[in-house]
C-alpha cells in the first residue's frame, strides 16, 4: 500500500544521503508503534536502488536482548572480516574492550573503507530494544561518522525512549551537526478517509478508533468484515479464525519468537500451512524464515493464548534451538524462562551473562543473572556465590550500586560459610568498593580492613596485593594521603614480587593522587606515568583513572587554565573507550569548571549531559549535581532547595572532604540567599572543621566565607586560599582582583559585594549579566540596608522573570511548545512562519540548555516561566 503522507521524510531520507557525500550523517526516525518506521525505512532502502550499499540490522524485544544483535545482522548479510570477527567474539578470548573494539572497528571499515563504491546505508531498527553494547556501538559511530561518507539510520518508538531510557543519553549524545530527526505522526483524517475509499471500505469511525496509526489503519482495511473492530486483538482474532487449524497453530508457534523465525524452527510445521498464513498477510518472509507482518499482531496473538499454551510453545522453540551451534544463547535465556524450565535457565542464563559482559553490554548481564538467581535456591553454596558475585560485578560495572552491594554481601555470607579465605577476602574488597559507591565510606574501610586481615592468612597473591591497593585508594578518597602512600607502597612492593602489572597501575594512581593532594610537585608526574604505563598496557580503567583525577583535582585546586586542557584529554580517552560512568564524571567536573568561569549555559548542559540516563545516585554523579542545584538557586528556581538537600544528605554520609565541602558550601550559598543566615552557617559548619582538619586551602576558605557572611566567623584560618582570606580581612579589592586573575566571574562579585557603592553596582551588573536572579535581589536587599540611596534596578522584570533571556515571543512560543502544538499549529496561533517558529523554537530549546520539547516544557513548569494550568 501506498506510504501516505511521508513524502517529507522519505525527501530527507534523500537529502541525507546527499549530504553524507560531504561526511557522515544521522537520520532519526521516531514514532508510535505501527507508525509506519520500518515501512518508511523499506521505502527509502528500495529507491536509492544502485546509489547505496544498506547494511540492515534489528533490535529485538527478547527477555534480555541480544548483545550487539543487529551487528550480528548485518555480520551475516555481508561475511567477510565482520563476520569472522564476530565469530572470534563468540569464541571469546582477549580483553574485552578489545573485543568490542574490533568488532566495531570493523564495522567502521565496512562504513569507511577505500573499497567502498556505493554509498553505505547503515539502519539499525528498533533500537528502543537495543541492548547496552548496541547502545555502545551507535555512540561510537556517533563520535567518528564525520570522517565517513555514510547514512546511519536509527528507528524507535519515540513514546517508549523517556529520560531515564538508555536510548534517551546516546541519542542526546549524538553530534547535532550531523543529526536529523525524522518524526512520524499519525495519519491525517484526510489520509484515513483516502485509505478506506481505496479499500472500498466506509470512513466512519476509522479515525477515532485508530487514532491515525498506520498500522491499525491497515489492518483494520484488512479485515474481511466491514466495520472497526475495538481492538487489535478483535481484528487478530477475526484473522485467526479465517485460518485453518494447522495454520493457527503455526501462528501461534511463530507469536513466541520475537523477531523472527527462521525455516529450522518451522522445520516441523506442514508447509502448506505456513504458505497460507503468508498468503493471508498475517506472515511475511523474513530472511531465512517467517514473521508477522507487524510487531503489535505477533504480541496480539501471543497475548491470546493461555498461559499453559504460552508455556508450552516456549519449551518447543527452546527444544528445536538448544542443539544448533550458530543460536545466540539470549535467545535460549528468553524461552527457557518463559518455559518456566529452570535447569535449562541455570544452564544458559550465566553463559549468556558472561557473553554479555564481555562486549560491555553490562546491563543485559545483570538481566540474565536477574533471571537465574531466583532459580539458584537448590544449587550448591559455591555455585549459588559464583552467581551472585557475577551479578553483583555486572550491577557495578552497570552502576547499579544498591543492587551490586546486596548480592555481594550474600556471597560474602556463603563463602564465609565455607571459610575459604581466598574467596572471602576478594568478597570483602568488593564489598568495600560498594559500600565506597553507595555513600558508606566508614563501612567501606571496615571492609577494606577484614579484607586485608583475611587475605593476609592466606598464601600472598594478587587478591592480597589489590587488597592492598583498595586500602591506599579509599585513604586517598578520605585525604588521609600519607597513610594512602604507605598502602600503595606495599600494594607496589608486592605487585612487583609477583609480576602483577594490574595492581601495580592501580597502585601508582592511588599514590600519585595523595602525592598530588598533599601538595608533592611530583603528584602530576606520577599521575601521567600512571596513565602511559596503564595504556600501554590496555588497562583502560586504570588510565582513564589517572586522567580522570588529574583533570578533578585540577580543578579543586583551581589551576583553572590547565583543568581545561586536562578535562579536554580526559574526556576524549574516555569517550574513545566508551567509559561512560568516568565521562558523566568529567562532565560534572567540566561543569563546575564552566560554572566557576561564567560559562553557565554550557555548564547546564554538561551537567544535563552527566545526569542523562543515569543510574542509582553515587559519587561519580555529585559533582554534576551540585552544578545544577546552584544554578538553580541562583536563577531563583524553586527545584533547587529539593535537589541540593538531596544530594547533600548523600554527601555527608560518605564523611569525605570532596563531597561534605561542596555539598555543605553549595547548601550555605542557598540558604544565604533565601535570607536564613544561621542556617547558612549551620550547613557551612558540617564542613569547615574538616576542611580545616585536612588542610585544603579552596574547601577551607569557601566554607570560612559563608560562616563569615552569616557573622559566624571574624577571619579566615591561615590555610585559607588567599582570594577568601584576604576579603575576610577586609581586602575585598584585593580578593577582587585575585578572583579576575582566575577568570571566576561569579566569585569576583561576592567580594566587589563586600566593597563601597561603585564595586557594589559592578558586583550587581557581573551578576544580571550571569542572569544570577536571586543572588542579585539578595545583594539589592543588602544594600538597600545599607542605606545606600541609589541602587542600581537590574534587568527588566520580564527579563528577570526568566533567566535563561527568553525574550517576550520567544516566552510566547515556549508556553505554545507547553500546550503541545506543533510548529505549524503555533505558526498559525502566532501568524508567523513555520520556519520562523522553528527558529525561536531552536533558540528556546538552547537557551534552557534542553535537547527536545518534552525537556523544555518540564523545565519552564519547573522555572514557572510559564502560567500554571
């Protein structure tokens, strides 16, 4: 049938494929299910004809997705290196960044080659099912698609992908240059009634009972009866019941199998009865077997069936697909656990798991392992602990740190049981990590310590040297830095006995950052060796640490000129590797550092970036949020107060210096603008002492000023760095100055607000011009109590209202966007241009630093930028 309505798309398609001559492009197609995206894409793939090579591969809606499924897809439709490369996964071995690293460099040869003469087409369907290391994959793509002259094509249901949806961060991950999106709405009324007078069918009622979807549309026309029926499952059944009993049954054995099946599976099925359900139009060929025609009939019938029967046809596909070698054990997972067969999930699900892992689809192992454990109870100790400690690494590499702590500390109880030291002291460093992660610092060195002490008991080996090592990390974490330097010495001396190059790279960084604190110029050159040594290596995660601390402490420190050179080095090795959760790291770090240099825009959006899809609450993810607690407050955003007394009641659990001062100092600054001094102070007192203990300057000095300004404290301690003690002895010109030097616009105007009238009106104008809304109202207060006659007004309220700088039409546009209109109903609301709503359309979405519409409307209901309904 005729694609109605989406020439538009089909002409970007086009267009895409044009431009990519110049360098990669990305089409996002997203719509409802039954949208018509996979028969948009079919469209597009059969006219480009000899202009495009498409190499086409699916994501699958299987209990726990195939890892890199549609790799393997497109593996077997073209062989070659691909395909043996994928072979070697399968065959495991080696590292597994570097597994995945070849499998996707050898995509990226396919995409990017001198061989190429026909315009690659890379499509990758339904990705709202797409499996973590698929995720991986199409954000890599997304970083290097600029050198290449390809499309890639990405489908999904844009009403299953909310903020919390992996898919939601990679796409939000894509570079904008190159991306398009190509949504598809539904059908017009005027399409409906078209498509029914092609069918000779009577419109009435079709829309409203189809709401437009081009697949209910055409399944409804399908219909050998007139009318609507109500549901899909009545037009199913209608279907159905037309089939003879054989061919029903067929149907009913296809329903289970997500995706499609293959001629092996149907190998036992009358032939002539599979023939009449393709020739029905309920099934349609699918490479090497059969499908339905569309997802939402294969869930219709399979959701007709009884649970027994369901049951029961799961137990026959896993029988037929648990002898063949070229199965991918997911699927075996999926129908063993529909089956309710718990040999057959014990036997498959830990495999899968582990296959999972291995090409960093973290997430699915913890699905499999999710599906196992609860069928474990009957299995020895030892196999049950080797289950849960499987789990529990997946939980933590996935950043599922509750979960991850939960499992670990079962195993621990079982291996206790059997009083086996080795297992026991690796359980206790893990469970020392998680309690680290989760915010229980004082459990983590109890752990760390019995780690240690049971370890020690037992013949010296890497579990002991890494015990070692764990210690010197969570006392570098702790600023306890010259006991973390003994620690890392003896994880190094031992390390170096037995030729474990592992620990020792951990070591070195946990020394080099103490050194580094402690205020050792030889802190930065440990650090650098460290990271050299471990990429040599392909120790990744130890590299990206070393990066990663440099460039954090960097920024503590305020050594603001070289933070920015080393975030920008850290951030491209660990997005080269795909090491998400240090990224989001160094992304809250980029923020502070944007936030701290008037940069707030762009200190949104990293912050925005970091917290996208995240996990579970943990440390990696506080500095982002603090960022955007205190842009907040100072926008005058009541989510500020919720946000940051949040993330501050994680941070002083953790009883460490990194996040109690910054948590404790952000909660200070909001209080103080809200006019509740002593609840400043209070909060600034749950960090200064240890600020003070410690010794760090910047900690000490921020924490002394908001006790100072709360009229707590008289002056700074000598620690203090020099910009805070010199305004608390009075200097505020002096600290001004210092402030400018650094190119901290913000801190700049907290100590001019301390001067006379003029450095007050400059304080004020620095900070209507960072659009710091309630900061500035504050210091307008306090220096009207000053008696200061004249002070400057600021902004006018309609500015000041909204502190993004939306102007008047632009706020107009945004509370349209609110409503849900589209850019053609807003055009014709406002009388302008739908290419000019566009355009304030764009400009709003970059002003609240916001990917989307949806992000936009929640933020200006938040801001209350717009009336509430």
């Amino acid at each position: 049938m005729e694609l109605l309505e989406r020439a538009g798309p089909l002409d970007a398609l086009d267009e895409l494929l044009t431009a990519s001559a110049a360098g990669g492009r990305i089409a996002l197609v997203a719509g409802e299910a039954g949208a018509g995206k996979s028969a948009l894409v079919s469209a597009f793939t059969a006219a480009v004809g000899v202009r495009a090579r498409v190499l086409q591969g699916g994501c699958d809606p299987l209990l726990t997705p195939r890892a890199l499924g549609p790799l393997h897809d497109i593996g077997r439709q073209i062989g070659g290196a691909l395909a043996e490369r994928l072979a070697d996964s399968r065959a495991g071995g080696g590292r597994e960044g570097e597994r995945r690293g070849v499998l996707f460099d050898a995509l990226l040869d396919e995409l990017a080659g001198p061989r190429q003469r026909r315009r690659p087409v890379l499509v990758i369907e339904d990705a709202h099912w797409a499996d973590e290391a698929t995720l991986d994959l199409t954000a890599f793509l997304g970083r290097r698609l600029a050198g290449c002259r390809a499309l890639l094509v990405l489908t999904y249901r844009d009403d299953e992908v909310g903020p919390e949806h992996p898919l939601h961060a990679v796409l939000a991950g894509l570079p904008r240059a190159l991306v398009r999106r190509l949504p598809l709405p539904p059908l017009s009324t005027a399409a409906v009634e078209e498509l029914a007078r092609r069918a000779g069918r009577s419109p009435a009622g079709l829309y409203q009972a189809t709401g437009g979807n081009p697949l209910l549309v055409t399944e409804v026309l399908a219909a050998a009866e007139p009318g609507v029926p109500p549901t899909v499952r009545d037009l199913v059944a209608a279907r159905l019941a037309a089939l003879s009993p054989a061919a029903r049954e067929v149907a009913r054995l296809v329903s289970v199998v997500p995706s499609r099946a293959e001629s092996h599976l149907l190998a036992g099925e009358p032939a002539a009865a599979v023939e009449e359900c393709l020739a029905g139009g309920l099934l349609v060929p699918a490479e090497d077997g059969v499908r339905f025609r569309h997802e939402l009939l294969r869930r219709a019938v399979r959701d007709g069936l009884s649970p027994v029967r369901r049951s029961t046809l799961h137990a026959a596909v896993l029988a037929r697909l648990a002898g063949r070698s070229d199965v991918d054990v997911a699927r075996l997972v999926h129908h063993a656990h529909h089956a309710h067969d718990a040999p057959a999930v014990l036997r498959w699900a830990p495999l899968a798991a582990r296959r999972a892992a291995a090409v960093g689809a973290h997430r699915q192992a913890v699905a499999h392992y999710a599906v196992a454990l609860p069928r474990a109870a009957g299995l020895p100790a030892a196999r049950r602990a080797e289950l849960l400690e499987g789990y529990s690494s997946a939980a933590y590499l996935a950043g599922l740190g509750t979960e991850a702590l939960a499992a670990r500390r079962e195993a621990l109880a079982l291996r206790e049981a059997d009083g086996a030291a080795v297992p026991i002291g690796e359980n206790l460093r893990w469970l020392s990590r998680l309690c680290w992660w989760t915010g229980d610092s004082m459990a983590a060195r109890a752990a760390a310590t019995r780690a240690v002490e049971v370890l020690e008991s037992a013949p010296p080996g890497r579990e002991l040297a890494m015990a070692y090592s764990g210690m010197a990390q969570l006392l570098m974490l702790a600023n306890r830095d010259d006991e973390a330097i003994d620690w890392g010495g003896r994880a190094l001396a031992l390390a170096g006995r037995i030729g474990d190059r592992d620990t020792e790279a951990h070591a070195l960084v946990n020394v080099g950052s103490a050194r580094l604190q402690r205020g050792d110029p030889d802190g930065v050159e440990l650090l650098e060796r460290a990271h050299v040594r471990a990429a040599l290596d392909g120790l990744d995660d130890h590299a990206a640490r070393a990066l990663v601390n440099l460039a954090a402490m960097s920024v503590e420190r305020y050594d603001l000129d070289a933070a920015g050179a080393r975030l920008a080095r850290a951030l491209e090795f660990t997005t080269g590797r795909d090491l998400d959760g240090y990224a989001r790291h160094l992304l809250g770090y980029r923020a502070r550092l944007r936030l701290l240099r008037g940069d707030w825009t762009g200190a949104l959006a990293d912050a925005e970036s970091a917290l996208a899809g995240s996990g579970q609450p943990g440390g990696s993810l506080v500095p982002a949020l603090l960022v955007r607690g205190l842009l907040r407050s100072r926008y005058g955003d009541p989510a500020a107060t919720d946000g940051l007394t949040r993330v501050a009641g994680w941070a002083y659990g953790t009883g460490e210096l990194q996040f109690v001062g910054a948590a404790a100092a952000a909660l200070a600054e909001h209080h103080w603008l809200d006019g509740e001094p002593e609840r400043a102070a209070a909060e600034a007192r749950r960090g200064y002492e240890l600020a003070v203990a410690v010794g760090e300057p910047w900690s000490t000095g921020e924490l002394a000023y908001w006790r100072w300004r709360a009229g707590e404290l008289m002056s700074a301690p000598e620690v203090a760095a020099s910009p805070y003690r010199r305004l608390l002895d009075g200097d505020w010109a002096g600290a001004a100055d210092e402030w400018r030097r650094l190119d901290c616009p913000y801190r700049r105007a907290e100590a001019l607000a301390c001067g006379d009238a003029e450095a007050a009106g400059e304080a004020l104008r620095i900070l209507d011009a960072l659009g710091a809304v309630r900061t500035a109202r504050r210091l307008r207060a306090e220096l009207r109590g000053r008696g200061l006659a004249r002070v400057p007004r600021g902004p006018r309220p309609a500015t000041a209202a909204n502190p993004p700088g939306l102007t008047a039409r632009q706020l107009e546009v945004l509370a349209l966007v609110v409503d849900g209109l589209s850019d053609a109903e807003i055009a014709a609301r406002l009388s302008l241009s739908a290419r000019t709503v566009g355009h304030h359309v764009s400009a709003v979405l970059g002003k609240l630093a916001v990917p989307n519409r949806g992000q936009a409307a929640a933020v200006a209901r938040r801001r209350g930028l717009v009336p509430p309904t």
